[in-house]
C-alpha cells in the first residue's frame, strides 16, 4: 500500500489494489496511520495513530492529535481517488476477473495507464473448480502476464511462501508452486528479516530491520537486495 500511495502522489498514476484479505476500510485506515507518522516528523504537535486508533476514533480524545489526522486526512484526499481498492474479502475475484476490471478501464481511459497490485496470489478464486493447486497458480499467473502484454501495464502480485522455507534465507523455493512463479515473472523479489539474528527475535523488533532481496530481474541485476526499515506500528517503510 505504501507503493500504492507513492505512485498515486507523485505520479499522479491510477493504482488498482485488488484486497483478498483485508478490506477497503482496513487498509485506508492503515494508509492513515501512515500518514500520520510521516507527518508527524515535521509537525511539533499530535501524535502519530494506529490503524486500530484510527478506526476507534481514538484520534478524537486531543486537540492535536485531531489537527495531525486532518492533516493526514488532506493529504490522503489529495489522490484518494487514483487509488482504487477492489474489496475481495466477501466475494474473492479470479485472475480473470482482475483482467476484466482492467480491460474496462483500459478500454475507457486508453490515456491512463493503471499500476495493477493483486494481494494475494494464494487465495484468488480459481478460473476452474477442478484446477489442482498448481493448475491454480499457473492459470492465475498466465491470466496477469496477458495483462501485461495486453495493456502495457505493470502488474505487482504478492505470493506466499512455503512455510518450510520461513526460517531459511529466501530464495526460489520460497515461493509456493515457485517453478510457474519464476518463469511467467519478470522481476522475482522476496522479502525476508534481518538472517544475523534467531526468526522469532526479529519479528519483535521495533522496527524490524527487512531486506528485499532480488531473486530473478529479467532486464536488469539480480542477486542483489535492498534493505529497509520497517515500523509495524505505523505500516512504514524506510530505505
């Protein structure tokens, strides 16, 4: 979502989110939260809230806190609108139906180019009933390569991971059914902890130190990473 918001700010670029797991109010309230802890770095006064704080109007019990929310509020409605979230909690959308959303909108707007983000690959509804678990996958990942060629459009798809591989440094095996993930995809990035210290150690650490490692780049360098900082607090990254 944080992807999602920066495209939408500073690109002034339609994002589509299709949300399988958490609703459209779940996550505004969470790019709220957001806002409030970067904002809170130029702002003397209010505290930043949390998503749950946000959601309890929590925000409401303080002069200040209530100025730095609307403040937050503003930025957030300034490109609400290039951020469209698709809510699949209730009625969870296939592959195919992501393509249709987008070929509509393509269709309607050719001069608009969406960023397509699907969270997550796992749990889309499959085009068939009788698709095996892989058969599953590998349709789902075909139906957004067409996407890809079709519009010429970028599409970010969030995959789990096998949970063999969640103490292990992350690598292709990470990825469920990762033979048909790593050949339709592009660009391969997993995101893993801080490996110096023992899994469960760095999970409480506040913030947690992450390292998005690049697994596979089809047009540029691979087995490289990126580090960043993340406060699970406040749903923000920092490089």
């Amino acid at each position: 979502m944080q992807i999602a918001d920066r495209i939408a700010s500073r690109q002034h670029r339609p994002v589509f989110v299709f949300s399988l797991e958490t609703s459209k109010d779940e996550l505004t309230s969470k790019n709220l939260s957001r806002l409030t802890f970067e904002l809170s770095s130029s702002s003397p006064q209010g505290l930043p809230q949390t998503a749950r704080q946000i959601s309890n109007g929590q925000w409401l019990d303080s002069e200040d806190n209530s100025q730095l929310f609307y403040k937050a509020l503003s930025a957030y409605s300034s490109y609400y609108n290039s951020i469209k979230i698709v809510d699949g909690t209730q009625a969870r959308p296939s592959a195919r139906d992501v393509y249709s959303k987008v070929a509509i909108y393509c269709h309607q707007h050719p001069d608009q180019k969406p960023v397509i983000i699907v969270d997550y690959l796992q749990i889309l509804k499959p085009i068939s009933d009788q698709d095996t678990d892989k058969e599953k996958v590998t349709k789902s990942i075909s139906e957004f390569k067409k996407i890809v060629s079709t519009f010429q459009v970028p599409v970010l798809v969030i995959s789990s991971f096998n949970r063999a591989n969640y103490k292990n440094a992350v690598s292709m095996e990470s990825f469920k059914e990762s033979g048909e993930i790593e050949y339709y995809a592009d660009t391969l990035i997993g995101l893993q902890d801080d490996n110096s210290q023992a899994l469960e150690k760095a999970m409480q650490a506040n913030p947690r130190q992450l390292e998005a490692v690049i697994l596979k780049n089809r047009n540029g360098v691979s087995n490289t990473s990126v580090d960043f900082t993340f406060n699970p607090k406040f749903n923000y990254f920092a490089d």
